[in-house]
C-alpha cells in the first residue's frame, strides 16, 4: 500500500453523556492506594480506536480494579451509544453538534487530540503522488483510469466509509470540498479498508495515520 502526499488534519473530539451512571463507579477510588476502580465502555471512532486503546490500557496497568471495554463502530456509533447511555464515552472525529440526529445539548465534547489523515492507494497503480485537485477529481467519478494520472491502464476502485463515519465527514469537507464522493467500495472499518486498499487492484480510499505503517 502506497501512502500519498495529499495529507487532511482534523480534530479528534470525544462526548461524554450528561448522565454519569456507571461513568461515576468508574471515577471512584481506593483511598487507601488512590487507585480507581469500576468499569468503563468507550465506543465509536475507528481512527481514534489505537489511541483509546494504548490510554486504556496503560490506565488499567496502572489501576488493576479498573476495567475499560473499547469498542469502535463509527463516530456515529459512539456519539448515538453514548446519547442513549449505552456507553460511557462516544468517541468521534467530528462534534456531536455536527452530527445530524444527535442530542448535541445531552453531551459535552472533548478535543482530546489530532489525528493526521492520508489517500493510500495500491501499490501497482503506478503512480505515488497526486494533487489535491486530482484527488478530488478521483473521488468524485472525473478521472476513471489511473492512465488519466499517469499510472498503469487500470480501473480506480474507490474504497469509502458509510455516512455514519467520521472519518469519511472529515475527508469530504477537507479533501473534496463538501462534494459526495462517487460509487465504490464501503466498508465500516479502517482495518478492512487497509487490507482491501493493499489487495484490490486499482484501489484507493483514506486512513487515519494511526492505520499507516508502511
């Protein structure tokens, strides 16, 4: 899989429901060893999910009668999740007031970090660099055929993420401009679109950073 130049920075921001419920269990402490302790669900963006992951993690090295469950689901997923207090923590690349059919006023947004965004192609499309304005071009149906780029004589398979996704809210307002991309693969997760993008010829779709280690 070929990372391009093209890069999009956004802000990562987690909700939090209004309503404390198990969130609370999970704030108290030992008082003898000031330790927390209870449990805590996290859902939602894929992009952030290594992050969440790694901070969970070494919270619960450091604090053993705690316990963190991390899923991931979309930012849609985890800011609904977290709306209905099915969750503790809805994590999303873009506010819940941006969200359409979210009860932004029942939550409270956290930027907690930034996440760098990248187009990777396929490696035998024969090219490795690309204009912004040719990305756009891509993802909007108007250049069909790597040959168009300069590449190989191939079909480009566009590789999305459902509406639902943050991470694709964050590429079409960045990258295209608010123009809805053309037909092409979906997928909810950004480990299928990693393994698709490096097995599908002609295929190019977009990862956070923290999916990119080639």
């Amino acid at each position: 899989m070929f990372i391009m130049s093209v890069l999009v920075v956004f802000a990562a921001a987690c909700g939090s429901s209004s309503t404390n419920n198990n969130a609370d269990e999970g704030k108290q402490s030992d008082k003898a060893e000031n330790k927390a302790s209870g449990s805590l669900t996290i859902s939602g963006s894929s992009a952030m999910q290594p992050l969440v992951l790694a901070a969970a993690e070494k919270f619960m090295d450091e604090n053993p009668d705690a316990d963190i469950q991390v899923q991931a689901g979309g930012s849609g997923t985890g800011l609904s999740q977290v709306a209905e207090g099915t969750v503790q923590i809805g994590n999303s690349d873009v506010f819940a007031e941006e969200k359409e059919g979210i009860p932004a006023k029942e939550l409270t947004d956290h930027q907690v970090a930034v996440v760098g965004m990248a187009a990777a192609v396929n490696p035998e499309v024969g090219i490795d660099d690309i204009s912004l304005e040719d990305l756009k071009k891509v993802f909007t149906g108007k250049i069909k055929n790597w040959k168009e780029l300069g590449g190989k004589d191939q079909k480009i398979t566009l590789v999305n993420r459902p509406d639902s996704s943050g991470t694709r809210a964050t590429f079409v307002k960045y990258a295209l401009d608010g123009e809805t991309p053309a037909e092409g693969i979906t997928e909810d997760s950004s480990n299928t679109v990693k393994k698709l993008i490096a097995e599908t010829p002609g295929a190019i779709g977009y990862l956070a950073f923290s999916y990119i280690k080639d």
